[in-house]
C-alpha cells in the first residue's frame, strides 16, 4: 500500500472492553482498518462481531459498561481519541456523521424534522438563519423527500419509516462531513424501500464523495454498496479485501463461510445453502488462538494455540495460518 | 455440563443455589443487611413469647415494677434492660409480643390484598374488554379514597355489623381484611399490566395451539411470569400494612388492648412522652421503623433485581 | 376439491377494528378499520410446503395466526377436509422471536413435554423423558439440555428447541412464521437446513412464511406473494421465480440486493408501501406498478388461473420472465 493515498480514518489496534462486575472482558480486539477519502468501506459480520461498537468507539458514543482501552483513531491527522469531550461534540454531527439503524429513535419525536435540521446545521456551520432554513429546505429535497416545504413542519411520528430514514440522512450529511457511518441504515426497513435508500445513500456519496463507513450484517448491501470490506468476527478483523476479491476469492474460511450460509440464488440460479457448524463465541468465552478454530474445517494446532496476525498481501489482509488458496469460492 | 456437539455457545456455566445467593449478598451488602436485620427481628419476635408469659394477660402484670426506666439510667434496673410501661410489663417482651402481632396482622392483610388482587388482574388482564373495564373502574373509584380513611370504614362498617361484643380474633380479623381490602388495587393493576404483556407473548400462543385450557395458560404459563414484581410489591406492602395497622392501633381502633400490636404500644407509650417516661413509646417506635425501613430496602433491591426489562436476557 | 387438498381458505378476511372513540361510537360511525387480509383464496396440499412472502402490513403473519386457529377470520372460512382419520389434523407453530416463544420459568424438559402431555402421546414419565430426549437429539441439541431453562441457550438454540416442541405434538400440518429472521446468517443456515431434513423425512405439510425471498425459494415448494392484504400472485416455487405474473412479484425479486459484485444496480419499487389502513383503489398495487394504466386505478383486478395450476391478479398477462426488464431510470409509466 505505498501509493495508496493518506488514508482520511486510520484506526489502529482499537480495543474496547466491557466491565462485567468487576471482570474486564474483550468485545473488541486490536481491530486496525482504514478508509481512504471518497471511499465506502463496509464493515460485515454477525451481531455480536463488534461491528456497532466499532461505530460507537470511533465518535467516542460507547455506552458504559463498553469502554475503549487501548488503540489509536486518527481522522485526516487529528487523534480523535485524544480530542477533549467538548472538541468530540463538534467532531460528532460535524466532521462525522453517523446514521442510525432505528430512524424512530435517532429523531426526536417532540421536535419537527426541519427545526432538528437547523439545529445541527446551526450547531457545526455557524450560518446565518435564512440560510440555515435554506440549506435544510435544500437537503430535505435533495434526500428525496416530496414537498420539502410541508414537510419541515412535520414530526416524525408523521412520516413513514423510510421518509423518516431519509431525514435521518439529511442529518447525517448536512454539515458537510468527511466520514459518514452508517449503523444498519436499511435493516429495520422493507426490502422495497431498502433499495430506495441505498441508491440514496450511493447518490449523495457519489455527489458530495464523502467517505463511507457502511456497518451491516447482510452481505447482499455489502456487494452492491462497499469499495472495500473488513469482516468481523468475535471483535476481531478476520479479512480486510476489496469487495470483488472478497466475493469471488475469500481467503478467511469464515468469509467463505459466511457466503456460502446467506440464502441466495447463484449465477444459474441453483440454490445451495452451507452451514458453519456452531456459533460465534460469546463475549468473554472467546477460544485462544484464531477466534473461528472450532468452527473451522481448515484449523490445525497453531491454530488453536496463536492468534493469527494480520497478514497483508496485494490489497487484502486476513487474520488466518491456513488462508483458502485463490481459486473460484 | 457434558460436552455437546453443536452447542458450544451454551449458556453460563450453571451455579448451584447456595453459591448464588452467596454472589448476590456479596454484591449488595445494604440489602443483605437489611434481611439479616429482619430475619432476627422475627426471631425476636416469634421466640421470646416461647419462653415468656404474655405480659399483657393480668397474671404478667406487677404494678411495682411500672415504670423503670432502661438499665442504664439511675433508676434502671438489670432486670428490664429497656425499661417497664405503666403496667410494670417488660418492654422486651411487650415488644415481642406487639411485634408478633404487628407481623401476623401485615402477613394476612397482605395476603389477602395479594389474592384478592391478584386474581382480579389476572382475569381483568386475561379476558380484558368490559369485565376488565369494571374491574379497572372499580379500583379507580377505590384509588380516590385515601387507603388508610378506607380501612377505617371498612373497619367501621364490620363492627356495626357484628356488634361491639366480639373476641380477639374477630377484632384481628377485621382488621386484617379492612387493610388488605385498602391495598387490592396496586396488586390488580400491576398483574393486570404484565399479563397483558405475557398473554401475547408466542409462548402463550403455542400453549394454545397445543390444545391448552384458558385456565391451564393462566395458571401454568401465566401466573409463573407475573408473580415477579407482585411479590416485590407485596414485600414493600408488608411495610406499608404495619404501618397502617399501626396508625390504626395507634387511633384506637385497631388491635384490641389485650393483645397489643406494636401500634397500640406506641399509643399506649404516647400517654407518657409528657411526662418523661420517653422508653415506652420510643422502643416500639424504633423497632417499627427498624422493621418497616428494612423491609422497604430489601424490597426495593428486589425490585431492581426482577425488573422486568432486564430479565430473561442474561 | 381433490383427495390431496390439505387445508382451503375460502375468501378469508380479517379486519382489525380501530379503538373508535367514544364520540364515534355514538355517531354509530363504521369505519370499517384495517383489512389485514382481504379476500384470500388457497389451498395447501399434502405433504407440501406452501410459502407466502411479503412485506411487513401485507397480512401474511395475520394469515400464520388465522389458519393456526389463533384468530378468527371475520368473513370467509377456513377448512381442513377430514382426513382418513376424520380428525381435525394436529396443528404446530414455530414462530420468529425464539426469546418469547419459550416460557422462561419452564426447564426444556417441560416444554417440551408440553404437547406429549396434552395430546397424551406417550404414557409414564420416563416414556415421556424417553421422547424429549430422542426430540433434543433430532434437532442437534443433547439430552444433558433437558433439565436447563431456555436463557441458557442462543437464539439459535432456542429455536432449535421450538422446533423439538412443535415435533413433539407430532404434527401433520406445521406453521412457521418467519422462523430464521431473528437469527444469524450463519445459524440461519443451520435452522433452514434442519427445517429441509425434516420436512424430507417426516412428510410434513406446512406453511412457510417470511419475507425473504431467497428463504423461501430454498424451503417452500409452492410460493403466493401478498401485497397489502391481497395474494396477488401464486405459483410453483420453479415457476414464480423464472416466469413471475404480476409485476410485483418480478420487482420485489429485484429489489432484494444480491451478492452479485459485477453488476451492482439498484432495483427499488418506485413510491412508498401505502398504509395497509387505506389501501389504493383499484388494484392495489397501481401507485408503484410501471405498468399502471386507467383501469388499474378504478377496477379491482379478476383473480386469473395459469395453465400451471398456479393464479396471479392482474389486468394483464404480461411476460415478465426477463430479470430487471425496468430500468431503474425508467419509473415512466409504458403506456
């Protein structure tokens, strides 16, 4: 990766930690992966992976017992991890913006969606109030919905889900941020308006190349949404790839794993379905060694005794002693 | 734990009983303590009358004893470490006789509130519609009258009907079912609720399927899962209903003389506070409060460790 | 009616009335309230897997409950021809939430008993040990499992375990509603693949109903897709796939994004899902079909029968056999 350009979030080692009664357990383990400017990198794995505490632990919105305890996150040079909480606020909303999984819960349910528009709009880009309306008139339109003008003085109870879905996005991106992540922004939703909302979500990027961080669990928005993915398992990276190579050419066992279980129709439009036997560890009762070794048709005895370390290679990493070889998956 | 294929996320490691009640009192001491304290107040209050004779029966009674203040004091003596009443009666065993009286009144009034309306709710929340309408009106029109104005009528209204002459036991009696009475409708509403939860959980749905009566959900599937935060409720309840009997004793209308609640000892002590002999009142006021604060305590411990929200999701 | 007919809906309907005000109740005022599901004709045959998708308001999870005897319909009836036995046949559910679906106060053991010992299956309480454990086993769990309580498992687990409970009613007809959405892919695979096992061997007729398309054309061998209460469209599981009928159908297969990274369109179905309250006029589906014309929005579509056996509800018979035949730009409705 040497011409690779400066990557705008480099997060290195991040670790965070839950407090159980006095008893430290690892949620998530020295996960390192970057996102290079105008970049969507999507961040995939089963719930439980660490895929939303990575989300949280990068704008510092970890709800205790979770804490982080050890890494680095730098965003185009500024440590955020070392930012004061108040210098964080600004950094949230402003140069970060995050969308939720749950529009009812990220909007509040009191206020109108225009007034919650201005407000963050006030809060990071100091404009004067006409303006202000203007631009949130402006990104209201711009997210698709019908009647900016009505729509400004409603509330969220008053819209549907994927309307409401869309002011959320409007919030996400009308400070102009760097870094969107994005928290499962289709999965409450139905598969009709799901597509509505990615190619929304492809449309703003593509205008305003902001950078992606795209946190689902379903593989499918995956390949038509990401430029890169990191696959999680038990809080660890298990493969960093391109989405191309990750699809056709996996070379963590468990992303192949993971391909082959979800339910989808193959290019002749076979049907095959391949389970992983068991089930990711629970936290705290993660196996030493390679998190996936139980599971693992591949694993031998280092396997079980080390933790793989993150082996880099072309464009890919992967945390694996025995990766699959590059043939058709 | 035998080793099972296909399962390796099982759950926690199973503890036995002892061990986690051990890391529960480990982890809330205050509470703890608070048990501790109760469980020795019923000691206290069960066993002392074993081994004494009811002072409050004229054969206990020695007038030359009336009077003495608690050991410590000049004119104290090492026989009534706490001091004797106006009778002569040794505060430590009144006490533990009033105090068995208080208990036994709050358990029974407490039950009765608790079936009373426990089952109210459970067919207000299960059948719903317009018998759970009544019942809900009913409590309503019950909640704007103050609990404790209401076990007075309840209780005046019992003694017109069975007259002034009546034993010890009916007098108990009455007051027993005048404050369970009072205090039906928290228990209705609060089972009312969580059966509403629990009767459209899929669980309940299966049952059905399953080919079970209405009332084998109700009293297998149903009851298990609300009894919870009820029995939470009945412990501060407890609290409350000493209380209110009491308040009651304390006005006279309670518990008769004979056989004294922890009330009527308080009253009885009140005649006196002018006076100077403050031991009579103060003791039994003490005690109550000890009681009442650690029942509400460990009560309220409870109530965060059932919490609903928080249970089953381990 | 055939000998192999299983279970006939005859046009069932369900309306779910609003909480009316008191003001609207002395205005004597029929609002009607909500058609969750309106006019549904089926039938399901023996020994096959009947799959119905949708989206979320489309009714079929009111359906699951309707046929399990759960809820009654308000109009049409819903019928199990008697069988050799003449009995009204064994019915089970597995339903989508494994956290609610089992009484957390009960062991394994006594859950899953329960249906034995209602059905009084098995005599004595070592015949009925005897049977929770053979059950535990035949869905990947072990006989150490019987004496634990249900928070002791994952969501996998869990719905392992729903799935021994409904086996141990012996069923003949299986209902399952969104069995794996709650679950992981990985477990998904799992379930679903325990689920095809035994529907081979056990010869199960059941009802399968979830919204994910991929789920159900791996499990179910007759598909009908509903929209807003109404089945538009119904057909072999082969069939509804390659040759879809009613447009709606062709776009929600679309729509679901697959794991294709070489052409990465997006197929959204243009507008919104109307509110099931108040839907459209006409044939349902007019305000987002590309196909809509004039008497899409004023007649109600006739059901039409295909030479397969199969029945869809449309005013056209359109050939919609080529995948993404709209491109996404193209929301002009063709004339």
């Amino acid at each position: 990766m040497i011409n690779a350009p400066a990557p705008l979030l480099d997060v290195r080692d991040l670790t965070v930690t839950i407090n159980r009664d006095g008893k430290l357990v690892t949620a998530l383990d020295k996960v390192s992966f970057f996102v290079n400017p105008g970049e969507v990198l999507g961040i995939v794995g089963e719930s439980g992976a660490g895929k939303s505490i990575t989300g949280a632990a990068i704008i510092d919105l970890l709800v205790p017992p979770l804490k982080r305890t050890g890494g680095t996150i730098t965003l185009a040079g500024t440590r955020l991890d070392q930012l004061s909480p108040k210098a964080m606020r600004s950094v949230r909303g402003g140069r970060i913006g995050f969308v939720f999984q749950d529009p009812m819960t990220s909007l509040n349910p009191v206020i109108t969606i225009g007034q919650q528009l201005c407000d963050t709009i006030q809060a990071h880009l100091k404009l004067g109030g006409n303006q202000t309306k203007k631009r949130a008139l402006d990104w209201l339109d711009r997210v698709g919905l019908p009647n900016p003008d009505v729509q400004f003085k409603r509330y969220p109870h008053q819209l549907s889900g994927g309307m409401r879905q869309r002011v959320v996005i409007a919030l996400a991106l009308c400070a102009d941020p760097a870094l969107v992540i994005a928290d499962e922004p289709t999965t409450a939703l139905d598969v009709s308006v799901q597509a509505h909302i990615l190619e929304l979500l492809r449309d703003l990027h593509r205008e305003s190349n902001v950078s992606m961080m795209l946190i689902t669990h379903d593989l499918g928005v995956i390949a038509k949404m990401a430029d890169r993915v990191a696959v999680l398992y038990a809080g660890r990276v298990a493969e960093i790839s391109p989405v191309g190579e990750l699809f056709n050419a996996p070379k963590h066992p468990y992303t192949r794993g993971l391909i082959r279980a979800t339910p989808m129709p193959s290019a002749t439009g076979e049907m095959r379905l391949d389970q992983i036997p068991g089930a990711m560890p629970g936290l705290g009762a993660v196996p030493p060694g390679c998190a996936f070794n139980p599971r693992c048709f591949r694993a031998e005895g280092d396997c079980r005794a080390t933790i793989p370390p993150l082996y880099h290679e072309e464009s890919s990493a992967f945390s694996c002693f025995h990766p699959l070889e590059r043939v058709t998956a | 734990m035998t080793p099972v294929v296909n399962t390796p996320a099982a759950g926690p490691v199973r503890r036995s009983r002892g061990a986690k009640l051990l890391r529960a009192m480990r982890r809330a001491p205050g509470p703890t303590l608070c048990a501790i304290v109760i469980i020795a107040l019923l000691i206290y209050a069960f066993v002392v009358p074993l081994f004494s004779l009811n002072p409050f029966e004229f054969s206990g009674m020695s007038v030359l004893d009336s009077f003495i203040p608690p050991a410590w004091m000049a004119d104290g003596s090492p026989d009534f470490p706490l001091g004797t009443d106006d009778q002569g009666r040794n505060l430590i065993t009144a006490m533990a006789y009033g105090m068995r009286t208080s208990i036994i009144v709050g358990f029974l009034s407490v039950t009765i509130g608790l079936v009373l309306g426990g089952s109210l709710g459970l067919i207000a929340g299960f059948v719903g519609g317009k018998v759970d309408a009544f019942i809900m009106r009913v409590a309503d029109v019950q909640l704007a009258y103050p609990a404790l104005l209401l076990a007075m009528i309840i209780d005046g209204a019992a003694r017109a009907v069975l007259g002034t002459e009546r034993s010890v036991g009916t007098a108990i009696a009455i007051v027993v079912m005048s404050i369970g009475i009072a205090f039906w409708v928290q228990y209705a509403r609060t089972i009312r609720s969580s059966v509403m939860i629990e009767r459209d959980q899929d669980y309940v749905s299966a049952a059905r399927i399953t080919g079970r009566s209405n009332l084998s959900i109700i009293v297998l599937h149903i009851l298990p899962n609300v009894m919870a935060p009820v029995l939470v409720i009945a412990t501060i309840n407890l609290g409350i209903a000493i209380i209110t009997e009491a308040t009651l004793s304390f006005l006279g209308i309670g518990i008769p003389v004979t056989s004294p609640s922890l009330g009527t000892l308080i009253r009885n002590g009140n005649n006196f506070l002018q006076s100077g002999e403050w031991w009579i009142s103060v003791w039994p006021c003490l005690i109550l409060v000890l009681f009442v604060v650690s029942v509400n305590i460990l009560g309220d411990h409870l109530r965060d460790v059932y919490n609903p929200r928080l249970r089953g999701r381990s | 009616m055939s000998a192999s007919d299983f279970l006939i809906l005859n046009h069932v309907s369900k309306v779910y009335r609003r909480n009316q005000s008191l003001l609207e109740r002395l205005k004597k005022n029929e609002t009607g309230g909500t058609k969750a599901v309106s006019d549904v004709s089926l039938t399901v045959h023996h020994g096959e897997t009947m799959g119905l998708v949708g989206e979320s308001g489309c009714g079929k999870s009111t359906l699951a409950r309707l046929v399990s005897g759960l809820m009654a319909p308000t109009s049409g009836e819903i019928s199990f021809p008697p069988n050799a036995f003449g009995n009204k046949p064994r019915l089970q559910m597995i339903f989508q939430d494994p956290y609610s679906s089992l009484n957390g106060r009960w062991t394994i053991e006594d859950i899953i008993a329960e249906p034995i010992r209602v059905h009084k299956l098995r005599n004595g309480r070592t015949a009925v040990r005897a049977r929770v454990d053979e059950l535990l086993v035949q869905v990947g769990l072990s006989a150490a499992d019987a004496e634990k309580y249900p928070q002791e498992f994952s969501g996998g687990q869990r719905q392992r375990i729903c799935i021994a409970r409904a086996l141990a009613g012996e069923p003949e007809f299986l209902i399952l509603d969104e069995p794996t959405s709650a679950l992981d892919v990985s477990v998904q695979a799992q379930i679903l693949n325990l689920l095809r096992d035994l529907q081979k061997n056990l010869h199960l007729t059941s009802l399968f109903i979830t919204h994910n398309l991929s789920v159900v054309r791996i499990m179910a061998d007759r598909i009908g897709v509903m929209y807003l209460g109404e089945l538009v469209e119904e057909a072999t599981s082969e069939e509804l796939f390659h040759k879809p009928r009613h447009p709606y159908t062709r776009l929600l297969i679309d729509a679901a994004p697959d794991m294709d990274t070489s052409d990465r369109s997006l197929h959204p179905i243009a507008g919104e899902l109307p509110n099931p309250a108040f839907p459209p006029s006409g044939c349902r589906f007019h305000t987002r079909c590309p196909f809509a014309q004039d008497i899409c929005r004023n007649t109600v579509p006739p059901q039409k029968a295909t030479e397969t056996g199969g029945m869809f509800r449309c005013h056209f018979d359109l050939d919609l056999s080529n995948a993404s035949i709209f491109p996404p730009a193209a929301k002009v409705k063709t004339a």
